[in-house]
C-alpha cells in the first residue's frame, strides 16, 4: 500500500466527488470487478467537522444511493 501513488488509489478504489460522478463511478466498479457491497468512509483520517461529515452522510444517502443498483 505504501507504494501506490494518490492516481493510482483515485483509479482503483476511491470515490469521491459531485453526485453524478459518484453514480457512475461505483456503477463502473460494481461492474467491473462484480462488487456487492462498498464500505464508505466520510471522515478518512478525522479532520473533517461533524457537520459536515453528516451533510456529505446524507447528500450520498439522498442522491447516491438510490440510483446504485
């Protein structure tokens, strides 16, 4: 893991970004690699405010989520 660069993990495994990219991006994986489950971390390394832990929390709940089949 110490290896890999910030692109590498960007390509591989992280999600991040607007809604609609989140959308397509887990749908990718889920097809590709045949994903039936992800494991979200919106607080990666605990910087991040509660607040806004929790909007990003409910913005992936109300716009990400129901479109991932």
């Amino acid at each position: 893991m110490q290896r890999l660069t910030y692109e590498e993990i960007c390509q591989s495994c992280a999600v991040f970004g607007d809604p609609a990219y989140c959308i397509d991006r887990l749908q990718a994986l889920k097809e590709t690699f045949g994903v039936g489950q992800f494991v979200c971390w919106f607080n990666t390394g605990g910087l991040l405010p509660h607040p806004q832990v929790m909007a990003s929390m409910t913005l992936f709940a109300e716009r990400v989520m129901p479109y991932i089949e």
